[in-house]
C-alpha cells in the first residue's frame, strides 16, 4: 500500500505533532515497549531478537545499527500522537480542506481540437474538505496510489483545471503522472 500519496500524508502528519517523540535510542525503544506491549512484539516488528531490544532499552547498546535505527525511528513516528493525527484530519476533512502541491506530469481528455497532451506543472491547489475527506477514508480502506490519484485528480480538474465550472466545461479526465514530489498540508 505505501506509495508516493501514502507517504505525502505521513509527512504532512508528522508535522502535525504537537511535541517531538523521543530521540534516544533508549527512550524510543521504551516507548515502542509501553505501546506493543512486550519486547518481543517490538523485537518481531523491528527484525532484531528480544534480547536486542532488551539491551537497547537498559542501555546496554547506545546505537542500533542504521538500518535498525531507521525502523525504529519509523515505528515510533507511526505511533506518536494518533489523537492528533486524528484530530488534525477530522478538521481537514470536515471543515479547513487539504493543499496539495505537486510537481507532475498532468494529462487529460479534452474536446476535439484543443490540446490533451500531458506536460508538467507545478501547482498548489487547497481541495475542499470533500476530497480530504474522500482520501482519508480511502487511505484508512487500503486503496492503491493509483486510486488515490484519481481522487486528487477529480479534485484538480473541478478547482483548478475547471475553476469551480467557471472555465473548461468539454475536460472530462484528468491524471496525474510522472510525480516529482508531492506534498500536503492540513
């Protein structure tokens, strides 16, 4: 499931955290211990053995290797602060909405005798709660990039492409291929 628009979240959600989550090695290995509950749970998700874990926890080793160290920093960014995550995406997809920007390849249908050849843009679009609420729950459903694309997309074609119905009414698909980056904020 993770894919470029999975990850663009997780970015925008980290930077929601109210307070920073532990930098030590000893403390992110204790709290991912108070959250999975044992050691062992921490051990399976991280690949390392339980004694591993237990010695990082006493401080028997100061520094896990760089690929250990890269897991555990994840699984702790994964877990840190659900609630404000949760309120932080409830508001977007009830009330403040969600801005997109992107460098990508854009193409679309257009009617006969106007160009549908896709090229690159960059653009900065804040989509309505609808579509952050629309791709928040397809996210929590497992939906692919692909599919979450498309919903971006939509959301592309009606604000920007079409300025709300003002302009392009003939456009009827929109993608989005060849992302370069993609970042939300919420």
């Amino acid at each position: 499931m993770a894919g470029e628009i999975d990850d663009a979240i997780e970015r925008a959600d980290r930077e929601s955290f109210t307070r920073q989550p532990p930098k030590t090695l000893k403390g992110q290995i204790g709290y991912l211990i108070r959250q999975m509950g044992s050691a062992k749970a921490v051990a399976q998700e991280l690949g390392v053995t339980a004694d591993s874990v237990n010695r990082y926890r006493r401080g028997a080793r100061k520094h896990a290797r760089a690929d250990v160290a890269a897991k555990i920093d994840n699984a702790v960014r994964a877990r840190w602060q659900p609630q404000v995550r949760k309120r932080r995406q409830k508001q977007a997809a009830t009330s403040s909405g969600i801005t997109v920007e992107t460098r990508a390849r854009f193409g679309y249908t257009a009617p006969v005798g106007t160009t549908d050849d896709g090229r690159f843009r960059r653009l900065t679009v804040h989509l309505p709660p609808e579509y952050a609420r629309r791709l928040f729950d397809a996210r929590n459903t497992g939906a692919s990039d692909q599919q979450m694309r498309g919903i971006i997309a939509e959301g592309f074609k009606e604000i920007y492409f079409q300025d709300g119905g003002g302009r392009a009414p003939g456009l009827s698909d929109v993608a989005i291929n060849d992302i370069d980056y993609m970042d939300f904020d919420f």
